[in-house]
C-alpha cells in the first residue's frame, strides 16, 4: 500500500535527490532515477551532487536540475568571504523549489543537513537510511532530519541500496534490473578524443586509493603481453603521482601500452564509455565502465564482492573476492572471452 500521495489535480511529483559523492556511488545511484520516471512518468527530478561530478550526473536525460555541491573544496576555505557567498549561493538554489519528496540516499550527517534545508511541502516527505549496510560510510545522526527512515539490509549491494529506499517510500516493487539511463549519453558522446587510438583499445583501471586492493604491477603486464597477441592497444590512466608511476611501469613492462596524460572527469568518462574492453580494480571508474555494459572484468582482491559486482550485464564478469586475489590466467581467460564474443556479436 503506498505511503505516499500526491495531489489528484497535478501531473507530476517533484523529487529532490541528495547523493553528493563519491564517484562510484553516483554512478550506483542513478538507477534511483529510471525506476522513479517508470512509477512518475511526468516527475521533476532535480540532484545535489559535489561539483566534480555536475557533467556526470547531466548524462542522466531524467533529471531536470543539478545543484552543485562544492563542500570538498569549501572546507579548505571556510573563512573566505568568496566561500562564505558561494554556500548562500547553493542554499538560496537549493531552496528555490518546494519538493514533494526528498532522499538522502548517503546515510552522512552533511547529506542529512542538506535535505534538511531544501523546502518540503506541507505532507511531503524527507526520506532516508534507517542503517548502515556492511562496510558502508553511515552517520545515525543524519536520522533527525528524517520523516521516514527506510530499514535495508545489512548486506546490500550499492546499487540496490538507493532503489530500495525510494520504493519502500513510494509503495512500487522493483520488479527489472537497474537501468543507468546511459543509454542517451550527452551530446557529443561517441566522438572520439585526440588521444584514443582510431580502433579498438582495452582499458586497464589500475589505480585506487587504498592499497590493498591493487593488482599487482607484474599482473598487469602479463595480462597486456596477452592482449597484444590480439593486436589490441592498452590505454592507462591515472590520477596521483604514485598512479602515473604505475602506469609507466606496466607500460614499460609490454609495448603495446600507453600511459594517458591526467585526464579530466569526463574525458576518463569517456575512456570507459568507448572501450572495446576494460579491466579494473574496485574503483569508481571500472564500475562506470560497467554502468554503460562495456565489455568489463571487475577485479576484487580485498573488497567484498556482493557489495558492488556489475550483476546486471553479461557483458561485466566479476572476479576475485575479499582476501581472494584472482590470478593472470582467470583473468586473461575472461577478458579474452569478452572480446570473443563482441566479436561474435559485430559479425
């Protein structure tokens, strides 16, 4: 029985969503927003999201307004008078529409506080985690801002977490796999950069933050020097010191990769989005890859895999687990029955 109502006289339902970072769980949120146009077909849909990924967010036709949030910046500046007069700036836009229904679907204090500031009709709704999922940044105090706190299990996969939450608010199952709403990217998608090769390239999303979910340097290598028996170019980005030194040591280590100078948001974007293959580590831009159904080997050696596994696509294979590092030939094995059967599919 749905728990939420709109007015009978009007033809939409307007949405606000709070889901400022980081890169990975954007991308895992947007899934949020198909589901909602299938139950409000004539729903506005406006996000809050950190100013870094406004231009992601944008390739996302469903929602009508993003409101940049710039606090990872900010902070480093909060005495500024310039500061000062761009967080009333963002206040004043926040708080320029009155909602229907607000989530935060990030479970922080900060995200708590600015779905606590933006308008809500009289009966509407600001929505949010009633807990934290496993392994999952979760603040309780973000609850005083709730009207409703949606319980998700403790084991939920970071897609599934946002679209729970706004089914169990406005009374529809879900009921098809998540759809990223990708499929429309924005204008000038497709065009290809000055930096890519005119064919075919795979894509190596070696770097992340933490180090223990790296694969190794050597594996790397190994996988290249099997993907250049196919005549297939490696790209490698990067984006801190210690990534680029990386890069030039796998590069070093097989002729047939590049390193990539630093690329901009949308340009790495655009990296996965072109792909004939990528192959990554649990990182933000290998589940972007696997957002736009790249043909994509997700790698896990020290994050649990349930948590954030492409599992919606034959085209994503999913390897290793936490504390089960996969080795070069499962590895190999996968990419290359990818690219085998995109083959398959162009002839």
């Amino acid at each position: 029985m749905p728990c939420f109502r709109t007015d009978p006289r009007r033809t939409f339902v307007k949405i606000l969503i709070v889901r400022v970072s980081s890169l990975g769980d954007v991308v895992h949120n947007m899934p949020m927003v198909a589901d909602l146009l299938r139950r409000f077909p004539d729903a506005q849909i406006d996000w809050v999201v950190e100013e870094g990924y406004v231009d992601l967010v944008r390739m996302l036709p469903g929602v009508r307004r993003i409101i940049p949030f710039g606090l990872r910046r900010w902070r480093k500046s909060l005495l500024r008078p310039s500061t000062r007069a761009e967080i009333r700036t963002f206040l004043a836009t926040l708080r320029e529409e009155t909602y229907d229904i607000a989530f935060d679907t990030q479970g922080l204090l900060k995200t708590g506080i600015v779905m606590g500031l933006a308008r809500i009709r009289p009966g509407g709704q600001r929505v949010g985690l009633a807990n934290a999922t496993e392994g999952s940044g979760y603040e309780s105090a973000s609850r005083m801002f709730h009207t409703r706190s949606i319980p998700v299990p403790r084991r939920c996969h970071a897609v599934e977490r946002g679209r729970l939450v706004a089914a169990a608010a406005l009374g529809y199952t879900l009921d098809l796999p998540p759809d990223f709403g990708l499929g429309t990217p924005a204008a000038g998608a497709g065009q290809r950069l000055p930096w890519m090769p005119a064919g075919d390239y795979a894509v190596f999303f070696h770097g992340t933050a933490r180090a223990a979910k790296k694969w190794p340097i050597a594996s790397w290598i190994a996988l290249a020097r099997q993907l250049a028996g196919r005549g297939l170019p490696v790209l490698l980005p990067w984006g801190s010191a210690d990534e680029q030194q990386a890069a030039q040591a796998i590069a070093a280590g097989s002729a047939n990769c590049t390193v990539l100078p630093r690329l901009p948001m949308m340009e790495a974007v655009a990296l996965a989005r072109e792909a004939a293959l990528a192959v990554g580590v649990d990182t933000g831009l290998t589940h972007v890859a696997a957002a736009f159904e790249r043909p994509t080997v997700e790698i896990y050696c020290d994050s649990p895999r349930w948590k954030t596994e492409g599992n919606w696509s034959a085209n994503i294979i999913n390897l290793g687990d936490e504390g089960e590092m996969p080795g070069v030939d499962a590895v190999a094995q996968a990419a290359l029955g990818l690219l085998q059967g995109r083959a398959g599919r162009a002839g």
